[in-house]
C-alpha cells in the first residue's frame, strides 16, 4: 500500500511539476521506514511472538517475492 501512495506522490509531482515533491519524497520514504520497521514491527513481534517472526521469514517488507508458490488444493 505505502508504495502505491509513492507512486502516486511521485505522479503528482511529475504531472503538476512539482520539483519539491520530488526532495519531499526520499525523505517521506525514509520515515515512513522507520516508523514502519521500529514501532510497528516491534509491536507486532510483541504481540505474536513467533508466529510474526515465521511470517517475516516467507514475507518480503517492500518488494515481493516473484517465485512461483504452492498450489493449494481443496478438498470439498
């Protein structure tokens, strides 16, 4: 999500022409990478623990993984 609000950040500035979105833009990044790593992440590993730890292990933060996953099957 907070990459499509990058990209549209980034669209704005470059349809409106706006060079001070572009400085704006690296710095909006990186605190919102922070915010994201040092107290959301610490809470959710807080609160599950090993469950989170498990998921950030499969999960990527920002891009994702582009290789091929499981099928899964259902059983009706």
């Amino acid at each position: 999500m907070m990459e499509g609000q990058f990209l549209f950040f980034s669209g704005i500035g470059f349809l409106l022409d706006l060079i001070a979105m572009f400085l704006i833009l690296p710095i909006l990044i990186f605190t919102i990478h922070l915010f994201t790593v040092y107290v959301e992440e610490s809470d959710l590993k807080r609160r599950f623990g090993q469950e989170w730890e498990s998921y950030c292990k499969n999960v990527h933060r920002w891009i994702p993984k582009l290789k091929k996953t499981k099928k899964s099957v259902i059983i009706q």
